[in-house]
C-alpha cells in the first residue's frame, strides 16, 4: 500500500498527465482534419502546434521520444503530400 502522502501525490500528477496527454492527442487529431480538409495554411499551424505538444509530452514522460517522433514524422509527412501537387496531375 502506498502511504497517503504518495497517494496524493500521484493523484495530483495522474491529473495533470490526463489533460496533458488529452490536449496533445486532441491537437494532434485537428492537424490531421485540417489535412483532410486540404487547408493548407491552417494544417501547417496546427501541424507545428502538435509538434510542440508532442515533444513536451515526451519530455515529461508520457510517451516513448521514440513515439513522439514517430507521430510527427507523419503528420508532416501527410502535410507534405497537401502540399506537393500529385504526379499524374503533372504528366496531365
């Protein structure tokens, strides 16, 4: 059984770590519908914004460096694809 001082204390922090963890899955999935959406100038924001948010979550310990990386590396791979006109349309 844990004592009750580190109860609180984990309480207080699985708090924190909760709405960390939700802020950055939420702006995480706004980058990924603003690609959708092809808004290309608002999902480069927001891809940015999700970057950050990422890297700040895995600094704290919330998820694997390994993960985070992995996650921006394709958002800004699905932004680039927004960005770069599609083969066939060049050969048209």
């Amino acid at each position: 059984m844990p004592s009750a001082k580190s109860a609180r204390s984990s309480e207080r922090k699985r708090i924190i770590n909760r709405g960390l963890s939700s802020a950055t899955r939420n702006l995480v999935a706004r980058a990924r519908n603003a690609i959708n959406q092809e808004d290309a100038s608002t999902a480069a924001d927001l891809v940015s914004q999700a970057s950050r948010a990422l890297d700040k979550t895995a600094q704290k310990g919330l998820i694997h460096r390994s993960n985070a990386a992995r996650q921006k590396s394709r958002i800004v791979a699905q932004l680039n694809q927004l960005d770069k006109p599609s083969e066939t349309a060049k050969s048209e």
